[in-house]
C-alpha cells in the first residue's frame, strides 16, 4: 500500500469514527423509539465500515 493510500485508510477510519461517535451521542437524546432505531442501525453501519477498512491495515 502505498504512503498515499494509507493516508486515505487514515482518513477514512477517523470520519467513521467521528460519525459512529455522533450516532451514539444523537441516539442517546432522542425519545422517538422508531428514530432512535434508525440511527442506532446507522451507527451499527458505521462500525461495519470502520472494521472493513481497518481490515485492510
């Protein structure tokens, strides 16, 4: 891998984490359970696209 790609992987791997963060953070103030859900499922998502890139470290 390139020193190019690997800063892409780096990159990648801290908006995934930065959005996982904010899922949580969101879903955890929210009353509205069908809502809530929603963005429990998009965090779960996040975690799914941050363990795919961190596999390829």
């Amino acid at each position: 891998m390139t020193e190019k790609e690997l800063l892409y992987v780096q990159d990648a791997l801290g908006h995934e984490q930065y959005f996982q963060t904010q899922c949580k953070e969101i879903s955890g103030r929210l009353q509205d359970p069908e809502l809530k859900s929603c963005i429990e499922q998009m965090s779960r998502k996040h975690t799914e696209i941050f363990n795919s890139f961190f596999g390829l470290l």
